[in-house]
C-alpha cells in the first residue's frame, strides 16, 4: 500500500473511491512508516540524503577487477593532510576537511574570506580485500585508494555442487 492509499484512507472525500479501512489502523500504518523514516535518518543520516551535514558528499566510484578493488573519491582542493581514510566493518570511510584563508588589501579596502566545509564518507566495499595492502594516492582533486584482492584463504577450499 503506497503512501497516497494510505493517506487517502483517512479523508473522508475519498472514501467513495476506495475501499475504506478503519481511519486508526490507516493513520497508526502511516505513523509507523514515519517514524521508521525518521529513526533511520538518525541511526544513518547519508544513507537518505544526498548531502552531508555540512555541504555535499563528494562523487566516489568503486571498480572492480580480477585482482584489485579501485575507489576513487573527488576531493577537489583537498590534500593529504586534510583526508582521513579508515576501514570499518561498514566499509571505507573518507572524512575530509577543508580551511581556507584569504586577506586581500589593496589601497583602501580590506577583503577578507574564509571558507570551510568537512564531510564524512563512507564507501561500501566487498569481504574479499587485502585491507592491509591496500594504497592510497591523492593528485589533482582525485582520491585514488586500491585495494588487492584477498584471493583464497589458507585452510579454505572450494565445494563443487553436483546436481
């Protein structure tokens, strides 16, 4: 049942269009889709957003190989020193921060302008990486992190399923 069925339940001009639930049930049914909305957005606030707290997220790509993962972030203007990379359970994670300075004076004015921004990133990655090989490299506002393949496993093999 989509939203609008849902709200439409509860209008009392749109009961001869619809087959009419009780107006509770549909207005509970649609409190409950709020506030799992809601208790989401608090527990992953990027996850519905397409911009961060502060400003928005930059573009990532993940590539994958036959024997590496390559991410690669956008990071215009940013530096090694303002980058931060972390390996979580969840995936890479790319914090960034950014502080940017500049005082003009020329004759008889003063032109000063300060900018800054941070964002936190966090960029899903497959189970089968090398995390502790992995390389990162940041030149001309691009972020490029490579992470080798794991392969297998000592002590793993493969089971053929026979049919």
């Amino acid at each position: 049942m989509g939203i609008m069925d849902k709200v439409g339940a509860i209008l009392p001009w749109r009961s001869e269009r619809h087959e009419r639930q009780p107006a509770r049930a549909g207005a509970l049914a649609l409190r409950d889709d709020f506030d799992r909305w809601m208790e989401r957005l608090f527990e992953e606030p990027t996850s519905l957003l397409t911009a961060g707290a502060r400003g928005p997220l930059p573009s990532a790509e993940v590539r994958e190989t036959d024997d590496k993962v390559i991410v690669t972030v956008e990071v215009p203007g940013l530096g090694r020193d303002d980058l931060s990379l972390t390996i979580t359970p969840d995936g890479l994670v790319v914090r960034g921060d950014k502080r940017e300075e500049r005082e003009d004076r020329r004759g008889d004015f003063y032109v000063a302008e300060r900018r800054y921004g941070s964002f936190v990133r966090t960029i899903p990655l497959p189970a089968d990486l090398d995390v502790e090989r992995a390389e990162a490299r940041v030149a001309d506002g691009v972020l490029t992190v490579t992470f080798p393949r794991a392969g297998v496993r000592p002590g793993t093999r493969r089971i053929p399923i026979k049919t």
